[in-house]
C-alpha cells in the first residue's frame, strides 16, 4: 500500500466517521488501543494502562547533536508539540488522546483536519519506548494530516517539536499496511528498549457498509537524532 500514488479524494465517497481501528490488544505496550469508525461500534474491554514514568525519574541519554546512525535508547519524559513531515507537507499541532469510557482510544477531533493525536499513557514521541502518534487520513469535511503518509519510504524524516525545547527527528524504517481484521499487535508495539515512534491512520478500501476503512497504514521509526531548537 506504501507503494501506490495517493488517491485523489473521493467526493462521492462517505466521509463521516474517517478513522483508524486499533487492534483489540497491543502486546509489549501492555495496554489496548482500539480507535473506532463514528459510527461503527465494536465490543471492546476497557484496556489496562500504563502509568508514565514521571520525568524526573524517566531514564534518559544526553540530547545528541547529531545522528550517530544508530536507534537512540531515549530522552526524558516531554509531551510533543508539534509534527513536521517535509516530505509529505505535514506541519501540525499535537492533542493529546485518551481511552474513552468505551474502552476506545478517543480520536482526534474530525473538525480539524491539521491536528495529530498522541496516546498520553503511553511513551512521549522521544522517550524510551514506542510512542503512538494518530491522525485522520480524512474527515468529513475533506483530506486530512495523514492522507499521504503511506507514500513515506524508508529514510524518510519525522521532526518533533516537544515541550522541553528539544526537536526530535526520526528516521523511518518501514511502511506497512495491515488488514484490520489481522492487525500485528506484538510487532507494532513492541518496546525493544530504545525510543520508537508509530504514525498510524487509516488506509485501503473503504467499507461504506461499515462506515470504516478495512485497513491500517503504520509508519515504523526511530529516534535518530535530537536537538535544541
């Protein structure tokens, strides 16, 4: 899916409720991230979550100025700020994202298409650990943040802006499209010690029974170099 030419918007195509499904258990995060359609429902229990490690406890490596071409093992706890991907004209705010009463990862809001979303309980974009970052592909009112992210390849740079000033980039290492129905919880969010960012969103076929995308795309990166900014 990575391959293709990104899709021309569909105008004659639903839009309402335009998001990413989760998969039922994310194996090595220790919690469930399930981000669900509007209007589909799903009977999902609500996850157990992972309490962050308060910064000033956070283990952490000194800021590097430049890449050494190796995975960072991560910096100190920071919330994100903002998302620039040069490559696909993304520049966008953070919000931060929850699981909702539903058991849900609540999504960010459809009425704004140039917003991302980061899982709060989970690892901060830089922080040892895997860090999920979501956006829509589109929403109702047209494309949205990620409609281009399955054309990234591997190289590609992800910068993020985090609160404490430190501008992380990452490197991409892959990009994949997976079925929804068989979604690779372990490999996804898998934490092998060392800072790793996921940017998913919705892709393949749209399923207007369903009112959902039948596919995820996951951008798989890590943490190659930080700097003041």
């Amino acid at each position: 899916m990575a391959a293709q030419q990104p899709p021309a918007p569909d105008s004659a195509s639903p839009a309402l409720g335009r998001s990413l499904l989760w998969p039922a258990a994310a194996v090595g995060l220790g919690f469930l991230l399930v981000y669900n359609s509007f209007d589909a429902s799903a009977g999902v229990q609500p996850p157990p979550v992972v309490s962050p490690v308060p910064a000033a406890t956070a283990p952490a490596t000194p800021v590097p100025s430049v890449s050494g071409g190796t995975e960072r093992p991560g910096l100190s706890r920071s919330e994100p700020e903002r998302l620039v991907i040069r490559e696909i004209a993304v520049d966008a705010p953070f919000t931060p994202l929850s699981i909702g009463p539903s058991g849900r990862l609540d999504p960010p809001p459809a009425n704004d298409k140039n917003l991302v979303g980061w899982f709060k309980d989970g690892a901060t974009p830089g922080e040892r650990g895997t860090s999920v970052v979501a956006g829509h592909v589109d929403t109702k009112t047209g494309p949205a943040v990620f409609l281009y992210l399955r054309t990234l390849k591997k190289g590609s740079t992800v910068d993020i802006t985090r609160d404490d000033g430190v501008v992380a980039t990452f490197k991409v290492d892959t990009v994949e499209t997976f079925s929804k129905a068989d979604f690779p919880s372990d490999r996804v969010y898998d934490d092998n010690g060392t800072a790793q960012l996921r940017l998913i969103t919705c892709g393949g076929e749209y399923d207007r029974k369903a009112k959902d995308y039948k596919d995820n795309v996951v951008v798989f990166a890590h943490l190659d170099s930080a700097e003041k900014s």
